[in-house]
C-alpha cells in the first residue's frame, strides 16, 4: 500500500473537517444575529396618539396660512368650521376645546365616534389620550395666547 498517498487523503480529510466545522460556526453566528434582530420588539407606546396629534396641530384646517401653514398659530375662522372634512378615519374621534381669554370653543372630529367611543375607553380595544399644548389665536386679525386641548379615541384594529 502507498502511505504516502494514505497521509495526503488523511490530511485533506480533516483539513476539510476543520474547514466545515468552521463554515458551520459561521454559519450558525449568521443566523442568530439575524433572528435576534428580526424577532426583537419595539415599544412604540404612544407613537400611535403623538402623530394623530400632531396631525391635528400642523393641520392646515385650522391654522393661520399666508404663504405658508403657521403650526400653533390657531386661526379662530377655520377651528369653527367643520372639521370632518380634513380628517376622514373610521377608527378615530376627538373632541378639541380652544382657550383663550376666558372663552372655551369645542369643536370636533367625528363627534360622533367620539361619544359613543370613548365610553370604552377603559378596555384595551381603545386608546383614549388627553394633549394640552399653548397656542396662539387669531381673532380677526389679533393674535391672543390660548390653550388647544386635544382629547382623542383610537379603535385598535
């Protein structure tokens, strides 16, 4: 028999060996990295309510606009009219009281939703958030500081 020939294919076999165990090692690292970052959770509690919000307050439906949207300037004209037409959601109702000098104007976004909705705001099929946030108003061309309060119902779907 060749036991040269014997050592050579010896050799090559667990230098294969070595090679596959290695290959399966990083092969395994590969996959455990990737599914660690697949399956990881994140928390976005809230996120949901702040951007229905922010909807809300950068709404060209009720703020002042010259040549641009004024966020936070409150133009009293526009909060009074109807504002079902700027927001259009099956799942969402809110009820939005503006405050300034004494006075309270409440208007809302599907006033409907809102009442019948926000009774269940207790079970975990809703989420029911309150914002307050310091505006400004213009009445009539005078600009007044006030308070936009933002009461809102989401249906989780």
């Amino acid at each position: 028999m060749n036991k040269k020939a014997d050592f050579v294919i010896g050799g090559e076999f667990w230098t294969l060996v070595v090679h596959l165990f290695f290959l399966i090692i990083v092969a395994i690292s590969i996959f455990t990295i990737i599914s660690l970052a697949v399956s990881k959770k994140f928390d976005i509690t809230g996120v949901e309510e702040q951007v229905i919000f922010n909807s809300i307050y950068m709404n060209e439906c009720i703020n002042h606009r010259d040549l641009r949207i004024y966020p936070g300037v409150i133009d009293l004209n526009k909060f009074r009219g109807n504002l079902d037409e700027c927001f259009k959601s099956k799942n969402f109702g809110s009820k939005i009281i503006l405050s300034y000098e004494d006075k309270k104007i409440e208007n809302f976004i599907d006033k409907k939703f809102f009442h019948v909705e926000s009774r269940f705001c207790p079970f975990e099929q809703y989420k029911c958030s309150n914002f307050n946030i310091p505006v400004i108003v213009k009445d009539n061309d005078v600009f007044k500081r006030g308070e936009l309060v933002v009461e809102a119902v989401l249906k989780n779907v």
